[in-house]
C-alpha cells in the first residue's frame, strides 16, 4: 500500500495542552484498535528486528509510546472491562471469561454516546451474552460481532457474512492445511486472506468509518481484532513470509523448575496437555505463525489509517493502538497468560493524535484503568467519580507539572478458575476451591524494579526485575527480602482498601 497518505496523516507538529472544557465541536474523534493478545516485543519499533510491522512503526514514530504499560488481568474479559470502566476487577467483579457485567458504573461507550458520540465496535467485544443486541444495550449504536471461538459462531456477524460470500465457506475458518511439503509453515491456513476473520474485522472497521465520517457527530469506534491470539492459522502469503526466519526461542524448562513455583502456577502450566516440553521445530512454527499473524494485522491497520486520512477527520482522531494482555509463547513453560509474568501483563500503548499528543517515548508506568480517563479529559469531558484509573493526557498533551507518576502498577487474576470449567469435569467449590487448588485471587504489585506475585494460601514469587528482568530467580523465601515482601504485601493491601472510596463513599456520607 501506498505511504503518501499515511504520511501525511501522522503529521503531527507539537503539542498543546488539553482544555479542560473543550467545545462540542472540536471534541475529536476516537478510535481504539485492540490487538489480542499481542506481545510487547513484536513490534519493530520497540526494537525487535525480525517482525515486520512498517504500518505499526510509522504510527509509533508520531505517537506517544508506552514503554511501561500495563493491564489489570492477564485474561481477556477483565482486561477489557477495566479498559471500559477504568476499574480494577476486584471492582468491576468481572473476574472470569463470558460473565456478565452487572455493575450500575457505566462504560466508556455510554459515557462517549451520552455525550453525543455516534458509537460504534467491529470484531470482538467479549460481552456476555454475546450478542448484538447485548452489546448495543451497553452504549454502542452500531455493531459488528465476531468473538473468534466456535461457541460464540452462532453470534458472528463475520460468520454469517462468510457464509454468504466465500465459496469455501463449509471449511472452518482455522482449519490449517494437511501434510505440509517439509519446511512449510504446518499453521497455513486452507481459506485464503481476504476471507479471515482479521481481513472481515478491517474490511468493516473502514466501512463503518466511512459511515461515521458522512455524519456531523463526533465518533468512537472500537475495532477489535481477534489475532494474534492462538490458534496460531495464518493464511497466505503470510504463512510463508517467515519462512526460514530463525526467531529466538525461550529457555528449556522442566519439571523440576515448574514444581519450585507457587501450586496456582504450576497448575497453569501442568493443565490439560502440558506443552512444556513441546517439540521445538513446532515451536518455530508457531513463533513464525505468530509473527506472520502480526504482519497481517499490520496491513489492516495501514489500511484503516488510509480510509481515516480519506475520510477528512484524521486530524482530529485520537487514536489508541491497545492490547488485552500479552502472550507467554512457551516462557516458563506455559502457552496463552492468566499469569503475572512480563510477557503476560507488559503490553505495548500508543496513542496519537496530531497536533495534540506529543510524540515520543514515554517510561512512566500505566494502567489499562487510565485510558478511560485519558480519553475522557482529551475529549472535554468529565471523569465519573466511580473511575479509579489516572488520566495521562497532561503527560502526553505537554502539561507534565499536572501529572503525578504511578510509583507502583497492580494486577490481579482469579487462579485456576479461569483455566478450568465445568466441561473438563473440574468445577469450583466454595470454600474448597478447583480441584484440590484453594481458590486464590492473586495479585500483583510491580514497581519499576520489583515484582511481587502473591497467591494466599500458596506463597509467592518476589523478582528484582533489574539484576533479573527474566524472572527466573524466585526471592520470595529468602530472609534477606522479607521486608521487600512485606513492603509489598502491605501496599497491595491498601490498593484493596483504597480502591473502591471513590463510588463508596463520596457522595453518599450527605448527612
């Protein structure tokens, strides 16, 4: 694809503080473009060398990066939720994969919409139940499904439009292709390109931008693709693109190093069929497989920058290029997330919007829970009380005197719950847990050199992420870091306390 028009959108020329009150008329546009589960090192511009994302680099280099970003659960549906409320899950209480959201806060499309945003998502939304008319019910006017996983497929927009127009349509979109030749990508898939789930998601996310740009109201459309999440099925010329391509692989680990872990994690990586220990030429594949599908969605995203830039209203877009969680792609053994290890929860965030984000490279820590209010204070708007999330726009709008930086980042999971269900014949237990594993609701407290993961019941791992920015070397035992733990446990124990002040008690203590 051509770069002249691209070019001339990311044109940005310094910044200017945000008003706090800005006019109707000049609120921008917003547009969110959610990767799932996107690692934070496969991304050219954050220095990795061997996968190719030009679409992705030439917007980095015109907007603010994220250095040290973080989510507030290493799994889909709470993750997306706080980006939504700007809440923590313990708040929001979705905890788990497809529940349902039933707290009276409301979520970033509703507020955008009452503020006269025609509102809009493409893709996967993750809502439960998984509907349109569910999704519509939530703040968003106009939407397009597709989850990405066969028990939502009788919801999918983008399954039913296949139907209608790929002659193949009988084959399941992630079948990949039976006895490669030796040396081809065993993850290739059988429907060709323009037929996938991730072309059907950019293919619409342009149409539905055309239609808000026919309009006079300002918009928020989120686009949300389902790749590069496993399994790792990549079409044509994708799937070849790699090929050869020798990408480093992570450490070798056993049993013996997965048995020192805390149980909840040993558990993660032991369930089902352990892949540990999988076939190594596989795993290239698979690596290959990954990148190729990041390629892909590279493509799709200078497109959808090319229909803004035709569009008229790529001047006045904020634009966010976000993920859900990252991928552990085999470190310390386990595939997927629903950990608190870096790969898991350390996402990659850039965020534009010319004339107004100042570009560049930012090391201050983040949340997922500040996006929200970001969005809100860059579009002149008010940030309900119920938000916990912290605004970054004066960090990145050039008014760094009104930002306090985050000492500390927190997460938290539901272990093992989310990795286990009913049909696997392990079912929770109130006050026994899953499966012989005590319920425990992790978290996490990170600073920019520790990590604290801590599992009740089961211990924890405590990392010096600067003499050890792998995390192999577990200090949660040693008695010259009891303090370190304590200190750590005792500032996690006031995020839950604190957390929830806000919707708890301003504004309702009026007598």
């Amino acid at each position: 694809m051509p770069d002249v028009t691209r070019r001339t959108f990311l044109q940005a020329s310094g910044a200017a503080p945000v008003a706090a009150a800005a006019s109707r008329a000049l609120r921008p546009n917003v547009l969110i473009v959610m990767f799932d589960q996107w690692r934070f090192d496969c991304l050219g511009a954050y220095g990795n060398a061997l996968v190719k994302t030009p679409n992705l680099d030439r917007f980095s280099a015109r907007s603010a990066n994220f250095t040290n970003a973080f989510i507030q659960a290493p799994v889909c549906v709470p993750s997306r939720t706080s980006y939504l409320t700007g809440r923590y899950p313990h708040s929001h209480k979705n905890r788990v994969n497809y529940t349902p959201y039933t707290q009276p806060e409301p979520e970033m499309q509703i507020l955008l919409q009452r503020a006269g945003f025609s509102t809009g998502s493409v893709g996967k939304l993750h809502f439960y139940p998984p509907t349109a008319e569910h999704a519509r019910q939530t703040g968003f006017g106009q939407v397009l499904l597709d989850d990405g996983i066969d028990r939502t497929d009788p919801y999918s927009d983008y399954v039913q439009w296949r139907q209608r127009h790929d002659p193949n349509a009988k084959v399941p979109y992630q079948q990949t292709v039976r006895n490669p030749p030796p040396g081809k990508n065993p993850f290739s898939a059988v429907i060709g390109r323009e037929y996938t789930p991730t072309a059907w998601t950019g293919m619409e996310t342009r149409r539905m931008l055309r239609d808000f740009a026919a309009a006079a109201d300002p918009f928020f459309l989120f686009s949300s693709f389902f790749k590069p999440h496993s399994p790792y099925t990549v079409p044509e010329p994708y799937a070849s693109r790699y090929d050869g391509v020798e990408i480093p692989l992570p450490r070798r680990v056993d049993l013996d190093y997965i048995d020192r872990l805390p149980p909840p994690v040993q558990r993660m990586i032991l369930r089902n069929t352990p892949q540990y220990d999988i076939d190594r030429n596989r795993l290239q594949w698979m690596y290959r497989s990954y990148y190729a599908a990041v390629t892909l969605l590279d493509d799709e995203f200078g497109a959808i920058l090319d229909e803004l830039e035709r569009s008229g209203k790529a001047d006045n877009t904020l634009i966010f290029v976000v993920t859900d969680h990252g991928d552990q792609m085999l470190e310390h053994g386990l595939f997927g997330k629903n950990v608190f290890f870096e790969a898991s929860v350390h996402v990659p965030m850039m965020v534009c919007w010319p004339g107004h984000v100042k570009p560049g490279s930012y090391s201050e820590m983040v949340e997922s829970v500040d996006v929200l209010p970001a969005i809100l204070e860059m579009c002149g708007l008010p940030t309900p009380e119920c938000v916990q999330g912290r605004s970054f726009a004066p960090l990145i709008t050039g008014d760094r005197s009104r930002y306090a930086p985050r000492e500390m980042v927190f997460a938290e999971n539901v272990m093992p719950e989310v990795i286990t269900n009913g049909d696997r014949g392990a079912f929770f237990v109130p006050g026994k847990g899953v499966d012989g594993i005590r319920h425990p609701d992790a978290k996490m407290a990170r600073t920019t050199r520790w990590k604290l993961n801590y599992y009740p019941g089961h211990g924890g791992e405590l990392y010096d992420l600067e003499s050890d920015p792998g995390e192999w070397r577990n200090l949660y035992h040693e008695p010259e870091h009891g303090r370190m733990v304590n200190d750590l446990k005792g500032r996690i124990l006031d995020w839950m306390i604190t957390a929830d002040e806000n919707d708890q008690i301003a504004r309702r203590w009026l007598i």
